[in-house]
C-alpha cells in the first residue's frame, strides 16, 4: 500500500518539475518564473488544487511518442486569491516551449468549463511559443475550442490573460478576447505574424519588442491593458485587479472593509478648476481624492492618456471610473479615447459594476485624420456603451461639457440617475468664442463686438444652471462635497433596477 | 492704538503679522496681486484690496499703488513685513507725508543703515567692531605688508573688481601677504584690466550670528538675545536658532550691547537686527543691520515670550516699551528649518504648482509657551511646542512669481538636542506634494553630526554637500524600525484584503505571520505577532521590536511608537509595499511572504535608463523651435527648445554644459511626456 502512495508522490514530483531543472534554470536565467511558481504568487498560500497533472499528449508523429511529459505543457486548476474561487491555467514553456497541443487545449477548455458553471474569473497565463507543429491541425483545432470557450464566458465571468513570454499568432485571439490583458516589460511579446516573417513579406525590419512588446501594446496598439516590471509585480497586481472584480455577473461587485469617511470632505477641490479655462489640471488629483483611501487601479493607463479608465471604492464597493484628463489634448474625445472608454463602460456594466464620470470635455478632435480613421463610428461606440448600461451612473461635470461630447459623458439623457455639476461648468453646444463667431458672423470684423458678444455668452451658457434649470443637472454641487455625493448617490442606486428591451444582442458599431 | 492697519506684504509673513493685529483687536487690510487673488494672507485679513498684476515691480512694491490701498482702506498704520517696501526709504516717507503710521524705524535709520559704507562708518563710531581693513590704493608690496600687520593675520586680499575667486589670496604671514599682493595684483589686472587691491581681516571658520534689539522713540532700547544663522545655501538661510550654541553669556552681552548703541545711535525705534560674523575665537565682527522684521524672528520670540510684532506696533503707535533689558530671559531652544519649494534632488531647482496636499504638524507653540504675547513661564520639563508659520494651503498655487518659502517650521524644546529631536519628528510628520520641496534635505541636516555638535560655519552646506543633494542612505538601526513597522502594517492591510465579500466559506485565506522586508537593497525576515495593543516583530537574528500604531490602510501618514520611541512616515503606495519618507530617505520598501522574496530573488535588475544626457519632454506638446544643432556647444542654462503646450511656449534649457549628439525632433512634431527631443555627448 506504501508503494502505491509513494508512487503518486513520485509521478507528481516528476510532473512538478515540467520540462527538467536544466529548462527550468533557462526560464530563470530570462528573468521569467515557471508556471508553477506563477501561481503561487497568483493564489493564496495553499489553495491551488491541481487539474490533469498527468494529462500527456496523443501525438506519434515525428518521434514525439518518446516524450511525453506529465500535464503537456500548461499547469491548470482552481485556487482563491483572497479567499475567492479564482479558474487558472499557466502554461509551461519548460515544455515543448509550451506549444499548445490537442489534450494542452483540452485542458484549458476543461476549466474554463467549469469556471462558467461554477461561476468564477479565469485568469489565463501565457507563455508558449504557439501551436505544436507536429500535432498539425489538432493544435489548431484546439486553439479554435478555446477561442469558442473565450466567447461563450465573456460577459458571464471576468477574464484575465496574462503574457509572460511569447505569444505568437493564432495564439494571441485567445487573450484577445478576454477582458484584460496585461503584460510584463522585456520578457512578453504578443503578434499575429513575427519580426521574421514581417521581413519576409514587408522588407521591414523590426524587433520582436518593437512588434510586440509591453511598451508597444499598452502605449501603441491598445491591446494590453498593463504592463508590469516583473513577474512578481505582475501576479501581485493581478490578485490587485480580481479584489476589484465581481466573481461572475449573476453577483454584485464585492465590498470590502473601507477606513475612509464616506463624508470626507476636501477642501483643496475648491481651487482644482483654474481661473483660467484654458488652464489644464490633472483629473487623477479628483479621482484620488474621491475614492476609498485614494486607491485607484488604473487600466489602460499609457494610452489614450485624455481620458482615464479604472477602478476605484466608495464605501468599500467597487466603482468603474471613466473621466476626461484635461492635461492631455484638453480632455478631448477622439477614436482612441472613445474606443478605450466603450469597453470600459462595456465590462463594467456586463459585471454590474456602478460607473462615476467626470466630465470636462471640449468637444471632438477635429482632423482629417479623426475623420478618415472613422471618429463617427468610433464615438458613437461609447455613447453606445453609456446608452445601453443599466447600472448606477453618475456623473460630475467639473467644467467643460460641450457639444456632442456633453451627449456621450453619461448626460442625464442617456438614463444618468445621478448628473451632478460644480458650480464651474459649462454646458454648451461649444466655446463662448466659437458660438460667438457663428451667432455673429456679421460682426466677425469688429473685435470690440465680439468680445462684447462673447462676453455675453459667457454669462448666458458658461454655467451650469441653464441645464439646471432644465433638470437635465440634478443639482450643482459643491466641489469639496464631491466624495459625501456621490457616495450617497451610489448608496442611493444600490436597490436600481432597469432592463433593455429583450434582444439577441445590440448592434454596437464596431 | 491704531483700529486698522494694513500689511503691504504676502504670504505667510502677512498671515503672521495679520494674526497678531487680530489678537490685539486691529482690524487687518491685505494686499493682493492677481496671482494671489486666492492666497492665505487675503483670506485672513479683514479687508483686501487688488494692487495688480503678478510680478512685484507691477504690485507690491510699487509705492504708489500701496498707497492707493492705504487710502482706499483707511488703514492708519502699513507694518511692511520683509522684502518688497520693508527697507524702502522713499515708502517710509510717503506714509509720513500722508500722515499713516510706519510700522517700523525712522527713516533716518533706514537711510543710514540702507548703505553699507555709511552704516559700516556709523557703527565704527558707535565702537561697534568691524572687520578691520583697508579700503584704499595700495601702493606695492611693502604697503601690503604693513597694513597686513596693522590689520593683524590671517588677512583677505582682494582685486576691487574681482570676482568668482579670482584676485583673491589669504595671508597668514609677511611673506604670503607679500606673495599674494603681487599674483593679487597680477591677476586682476589680466582678469579684469583693473589692478587696484584691498585688504581686509580674513575671518576664520565664520559663522552668522545676529542680535535682536527692539527700540522705541522714547529713547529706550533692548536686545533678546541672538540667532545664529550658520546654515545658508548661497546666501539663503535655510536653518537658524536661538540661542547659538557657540556663544557664551559675556560674548552676548558685548555683542546685545554694541547692537544697541548702534540702534541708538541712529534713533532707531522698532524691532531691528544687527548682523555679526563671528570668528572661530568668538571674535565679532559688524556686517550690517536690517532695519525691519527678519524672517528668522519666531526663535526669537519663542525662546523669549516676547510678541516681536506686537512690539512692533505699539513702538509704531508711541507707547514705550513696557520690558527692560533685565526682564529679557532666554528660555529653553528654538530652531527654525525653511520649508522651499526646491527640489534638492535637482539643485535646489525651484518648483511651482498646486500644493495637492499640504498638512503640517499639528501646532503646539501658542499653548504652553506664548499666549497674549506674555510668556508663560518655563514648560515642563521635555515639552515641546511646534510652530508653524506659513502662506499656503492645500489646494494652493506656489507661484512663479515669489519667494519659493512656502513655511517656518520652528520647533521649541528645553534642550537643544530635544528641541533637534521635535524637529525631526515634526518635519517626518510635514506632508507636501504636488510640488518638490526641501523637507528631505531639512531633515538631512538635522541629523548632520556637525550640526547635531552645533559646529558649524557659514560654509556648512557647501562644505558638507559639495555635490548637492543625494538623498540620504539611513542606519541599520532605523532600517529595522521602518522595516518592522511596514511588516506589522502591512500584515494589517492584508488582513483586510481577506476580509472582502464573495469568498468560500470555511476556505479563507490565512494571512501569514512571516514576512520578508526589502528596503535600500537589505532584506529583513521577521516574524510578526499581533495582539489587541500592538505587534512584537521578530528579526531573525533573534531580536525584537514592538510595534504598535493607529494606522489603517490608506492613511498617508502613520504615526508609530517603536520601542518607546515615536517614529513617523510619511506613506505612499507602490506595488507590493510602501513608498516611505522618513529621516530624508525616500524608501521603496516591499514586504513578501518568504516564497515570494526567494522568488523576486530570481527577477533581473531593471536600471532605469541612463537619461542624464537627454533632454526629455517634460509634457505633452508641439515643438515650435528647435534652437542647437548637432555638435553645438551648450552652456547651463541655454535655451535649447521651445514646446508649446496648452497654448503656452514653454522654453526647455540645458541643465548642465555639454554637446549636441542628436535631435530627434522638429518644428511642428507632437512629443509625449518623455520623448527624447536632444541627446547629448
């Protein structure tokens, strides 16, 4: 009987140590940790429980019946972070450079089952050189199941894909499809053709951190969400990210004890808004302050930097933030900001997560190049995602709020519940200036005319109480008050119900 | 007594003279320029009056527009504070001619001491010593010679025009003197075309030490003892106390009682300040006398309970002064550290922007000590007091347009070393951000051993940080205590990580007691044991600490007592642990379970990049023009780019002297946040 014990203790040393010490030591010697370790930095200490370890693949073909690796490459199960159901697989670049196979697929798949069943986040983490040639069309047929699985959880259980090493053709629609994808700095890459082949058909010459490295897809493409030093930094802040998320959209955000007053009030939000409108300020110093504790978890952080895209708490609850950065093109909207908010509001309201604006918009990015790139269809995404979402809304306008723009920002008609401004808005169909040379175009020749015109406006629009008087601002706050209202707003909306008509799906211009 | 007055000044020296017209029931008048529309000074004052645009030679010194306030307001007496119209003749005599109260001397004082040759000779007269020297031609070397020996070695001898060190020799001997007249003379007339040399004391291991007096118009005349003010960065005091722990009581006396004839003799009426150099033998010599309100007067008036201000005033308003020479007592220390907005890490650099946080340490300094002005008798024995003196608030602007002082920071103790230790404490406990500031360097210096000993010279900082500011590294000692305490707080912050809605019944996760600190490249394991009033840290080696804090996460200040003794850091959050200020060190300190540390064991080293020889874009913007080219020499300070952001040019200029390598950019080009524009040799 002792044998037969001591033999599953032998079998699974030999599966925990996946492609042999010498790959081990490689992984290592590039600043990367295995797939096992990973994950117990990802979990709480212990609560990895083991799926398939000695799942092995089926291949005979190009002498590969001679290796067969215990669990084929990629390590899955379930574990808590935090002491909540977290799905995850972590694949093994020790083995076969953790090329996906059939059964390696099928092993995904097999989780990501029962994380939908059960109700809990996969993360995914990904470090494999892609699809294992020798296995031919079965590696690609796997890749597709775990596409099919990708689409069947979105919307149902958050997940989160994680690159930690390569990440090369087909192998990047999987992450792609997922709600976040965070990379580490020097040791990830993720593109669908790579630096060779790009050669081969382009003549362009390029590295494979140029193509597809962290600084490339969390500033340039927009596919990665994060990027962080390392892998411990990494799976510290992934664990960061889930204490912010729902387990599944059939829960409530999750709450967590909070030491911070709900009526904190701070003063120094009286002077945030410059005398001079043309004067930028960081919208961050607004979310820091209004948030539990100052904590924000930020997401997208290095692209599309006017607008800001994150998580924070109000009294313990999690809160999706989207919020206009006048520091960086006045705060304006354009294809890029519309994209990264749309699927910000989009993942908020799939995982009943209430949503904060804070509004200080110009307008529109004028240009060619907006109009070429389809700022028409790319605008209309977020206004499309604020129109459809059912859950809490509340927005602050600080200051500007004109034009279209002031439509798309969660307005009051689009279902706001709560659409709060400070006493320093302007709600406007455009600057006192511009409206003042349309109105007047006949007196376009006489500076002083103008000025008095414009003057004029300024007193009429540049305030928040013309749209207060129309109901469509609740009520014009404070600003040192911002924290206690919209706090008791959220509280207020913690009961709302509200359903879209019944429909396959909506049509979102994508 | 005057029923109002106005305060032609800004910042926190018009908050502080507004506090004590309140106290004697004075309403209060500020001024105010555009950029200080919002500032602290407008706000506490009773009335304010608009002056004009930002820059002080448009607003606050220009007589005329005070004067326009003064009658606008109907204040009947100005108290100038310092700086701006302070020592300006010419608005002393515009009030006399208007018939309103100058809070301060005659202008007949302000004149005579206003120039440094006439104030020199006066204070000859009045057998004030000064530095004995020789202001005329010197023949040869022969002449030299004598007058060295007249004057008495080690002497300074100086090309008139010289500068920058050139032309300049000390001479402790004939023989050097000799010397040092000829290459002297050589020197400058190479250098500067212009021969002509002098001679004077040269004054060893100098310190800045200055005496107080307080006069009225009834002939009567004190002083309160002295400051020393060693602690200066090119001029600018940084760091001054009362007492001086270098003189002794008949020094003082010699020196209080020169400082008053002098004031005498020049029928000064109103709080003044003779300065001193005082040689390494206790030698003092006259250097000048500021005939208004220092800056530095709060140690004064903590170590002697007297309100300098409220003096001030009622000398303004004819009353005679109602203390003696003989009631003046110097009690206890006081220490006064500048709060600049400078960032030492980049050479003192000024900083403007939005104060986003701004929270000094709770004030004591009014209780036990001054209250009414009247001193309360001695505090109990290791009271302290803080006293803050400041403009700015949270949520303020520090403008480009004055002074960088943004708070005196004063700490008073019965001891000097108590008084050191509160001003440690008290500047761990200051909170600034949103701007660079010095409290790093402030703190650097209050543990400096040679301040700590209390010897030192005027050349202090320039001898002690040759090189700048780097930071500083701490002890092992106060590594452990840091160490210990992110442990036991971040075992807290993960405890409420557990304690989050959603997760399994009966499955939660136990937070562990074992925990790897890493701070300034050392690790610490420990073992953390929790109970109701605190935690016991153990290290490894068998030692222990106890640990015990109201802190709660998110608090951005924790106040900790370890081991009996307090400890306070300042907070900030990084991934996986805390980003600490404490002592002057700015620490990344993480704290791991111990298979996490082995494991980030395993993580490269990541540098940050070289960028010393780039110029990066400090914001997002469009280049307008470029103003090098590749292999051109640039000197400090040259303009090298212009970006224009937000409708405003913004001129980049080179921070140090080098050669082109590289433009990566032109006119027209839309830069980042950190784009490389130039690269440097």
């Amino acid at each position: 009987m002792k044998d037969i014990l001591s033999e599953l203790e032998g079998r699974r040393d030999n599966a925990r140590l996946g492609g042999g010490q010498k790959r081990i030591d490689a992984q290592h010697a590039r600043g990367k940790l295995t797939a096992r370790e990973r994950i117990e930095l990802l979990l709480d200490e212990g609560s990895f429980e083991e799926f398939d370890m000695f799942v092995s693949h089926r291949c005979t073909d190009f002498g590969m019946e001679k290796q067969k690796p215990a669990g084929d490459g990629v390590v899955t199960g379930w574990g808590t972070i935090n002491g909540r159901m977290v799905y995850v697989f972590s694949q093994d670049f020790t083995v076969f450079g953790g090329s996906l196979s059939e059964t390696h697929a099928q092993k995904i798949c097999k989780i990501m089952d029962m994380a939908v069943q059960n109700g809990a986040p996969v993360i995914g983490i990904n470090d494999s050189g892609g699809a294992r040639i020798q296995e031919g069309v079965a590696s690609l047929a796997g890749y597709a199941e775990v596409f099919q699985r990708n689409i069947m959880a979105s919307g149902v259980v958050p997940q989160i894909s994680v690159i930690m090493g390569p990440c090369a053709g087909g192998a990047v629609y999987s992450p792609a499809m997922t709600d976040f994808i965070f990379m580490v700095k020097d040791t990830s890459y993720m593109f669908v053709t790579g630096p060779d082949v790009v050669k081969t058909v382009t003549n362009e010459v390029v590295t494979a951190e140029e193509l597809g490295g962290a600084s490339t897809h969390t500033k340039k493409s927009s596919v990665a969400d994060g990027a962080f030093e390392n892998d411990v930094e990494a799976m510290a802040e992934v664990r960061r990210l889930v204490d912010f998320l729902p387990l599944n959209n059939r829960e409530k955000p999750p709450v967590r004890p909070f030491f911070d007053e709900p009526g904190r009030i701070e003063a120094s939000l009286d002077t945030l808004i410059p005398e001079n409108p043309n004067t930028p300020y960081d919208m961050k110093e607004l979310i820091a302050k209004v948030a539990d504790e100052g904590d924000f978890y930020e997401i997208q952080e290095d692209f599309a930097k006017n607008i800001i895209t994150g998580f924070i708490r109000l009294e313990g609850q999690t809160v999706g933030v989207v919020a206009n950065q006048p520091m960086v093109l006045a705060g304006c909207l354009d294809i890029d900001s519309s994209r990264k908010a749309a699927r910000f509001v989009r993942f908020c309201d799939c995982f009943e997560i209430p949503i904060l604006t804070l509004v200080d918009v110009p307008g529109f990015l004028p240009g060619t190049s907006q109009e070429y790139g389809g700022v028409i269809k790319h605008g209309a995404k977020l206004l499309f995602a604020y129109g459809e979402a059912t859950v809490p809304k509340v927005t602050v306008i600080t200051r500007k709020a004109y034009g279209g723009a002031y439509d798309v920002m969660a307005s009051k008609h689009l279902r706001g519940d709560f659409n709060y401004a400070w006493p320093t808005a302007e709600i406007a169909v455009m600057g006192a200036k511009g409206a003042t040379e349309i109105i007047h175009r006949a007196d376009l020749g006489d500076a002083d005319k103008i000025a008095s015109h414009t003057k004029d406006y300024e007193d009429r629009f540049a305030n928040p109480f013309v749209a207060a008087e129309r109901g469509f601002i609740d009520e014009v706050i404070m600003p040192h008050s911002t924290r206690r209202r919209v706090s008791r707003a959220f509280a207020s909306l913690r009961g709302k119900q509200l359903k879209n008509p019944w429909k396959k799906h909506d049509n979102i211009p994508l | 007594m005057f029923n109002k007055i106005l305060i032609a000044n800004r910042g926190e020296i018009a908050c502080r003279v507004i506090k004590t017209a309140r106290k004697m029931g004075i309403g209060t008048v500020a001024i105010y320029s555009d950029a200080d529309k919002n500032a602290l000074h407008v706000s506490m004052a009773d009335e304010a009056v608009h002056i004009g645009p930002p820059p002080a030679n448009q607003s606050y010194i220009v007589i005329d527009k005070v004067m326009d306030a003064i009658r606008q307001s109907g204040a009947q007496a100005v108290h100038p504070g310092y700086g701006f119209l302070s020592e300006n003749s010419k608005f002393a005599e515009a009030l006399e001619a208007e018939g309103v109260a100058f809070v301060g001397p005659p202008v007949g004082a302000i004149e005579s001491m206003g120039d440094k040759i006439t104030s020199k000779k006066i204070a000859q007269e009045a057998g004030v010593s000064t530095v004995p020297g020789y202001m005329g031609l010197i023949e040869d070397a022969d002449e030299a010679v004598r007058i060295s020996n007249d004057i008495g070695y080690p002497v300074m001898i100086k090309a008139s025009a010289g500068g920058g060190g050139k032309g300049m020799r000390i001479a402790w001997s004939d023989e050097e003197a000799r010397e040092g007249f000829q290459s002297s003379k050589n020197e400058a007339a190479n250098s500067f075309g212009d021969d002509r040399i002098f001679i004077e004391k040269f004054v060893t291991q100098p310190r800045h030490i200055e005496i107080q007096v307080l006069c009225d118009s009834h002939g009567n005349g004190i002083y309160l003892g002295e400051r020393e003010c060693s602690i200066q960065r090119r001029n600018q005091k940084v760091v001054e106390e009362a007492p001086s722990p270098f003189l002794d009581p008949e020094t003082r006396k010699a020196m209080g009682e020169q400082a008053v004839a002098l004031a005498k003799a020049v029928n000064y009426a109103s709080a003044g300040t003779v300065e001193f150099i005082v040689d390494g033998d206790k030698n003092f010599y006259f250097l000048e006398m500021n005939t208004r309100l220092q800056v530095e007067h709060p140690v004064t008036e903590l170590i002697t309970g007297v309100d300098l201000v409220e003096q001030m005033i009622r000398v303004a308003a004819g009353e005679k002064l109602s203390i003696t020479q003989d009631d003046v007592t110097l009690t206890g220390w006081a220490i006064e550290n500048r709060l600049y907005a400078e960032d030492p890490y980049r050479n003192f650099l000024p900083s403007i922007g939005r104060l986003t946080r701004y929270r000094p340490p709770q004030e004591t300094a009014a209780g036990p000590l001054l209250v009414n002005g009247k001193w309360q008798g001695e505090a109990p024995e290791g009271e302290t007091a803080v006293r803050n003196d400041t403009g700015v608030y949270e949520g303020g602007e520090i403008s480009m347009y004055y002074d960088p002082m943004i708070a005196k920071l004063c700490t008073w103790a019965p001891t000097r070393e108590k008084a050191i230790e509160a001003m440690r404490v008290a500047l761990d406990s200051f909170e600034v951000e949103g701007i660079g500031h010095n409290l790093p360097f402030l703190s650097a210096v209050m543990d400096h051993p040679k301040f700590v000993s209390g010897d030192m010279t005027t050349a202090f900082i320039a001898e002690e940080y040759p090189d700048g500011f780097e930071g500083v590294t701490l002890p092992e000692v106060d590594l452990r205590r840091i160490a210990a305490s992110c442990a036991a707080m971040h075992r807290v912050a993960e405890i409420r990580r557990t304690r989050v809605s959603g997760r399994m019944d009966n499955h939660e996760r136990k937070v562990g007691k074992r925990w790897v600190v890493t701070l300034q490249g050392q690790d610490f394991a420990v073992q953390v044991n929790a109970d109701k009033e605190g935690s016991t840290v153990k290290f490894d080696d068998g030692s222990s600490l106890r640990v015990a804090s109201d802190w709660t996460p998110g608090d951005q200040l924790a106040v900790l007592d370890v081991d009996g003794s307090p400890l306070v850091l300042k907070i900030g959050k990084i991934s996986g642990g805390f980003r600490v200020r404490n002592r002057g060190a700015d620490l990344k300190v993480h704290v791991r379970r111990p298979r996490q540390a082995e494991l980030a064991k395993l993580m490269p080293e990541k540098l940050p990049p070289d960028t010393s020889k780039m110029l990066l874009c400090p914001m997002p913007g469009l280049v307008v023009k470029i103003d090098v080219e590749v292999g051109q020499e640039v000197q400090e300070g040259q303009a090298l780019c212009t970006i224009e952001a937000m409708k405003m040019e913004n001129i980049l200029r080179a921070e140090k002297r080098g050669v082109v390598a590289k433009v990566n950019a032109g006119p027209g080009d839309s830069l980042a946040v950190d784009d490389v524009i130039i690269e440097f040799e």
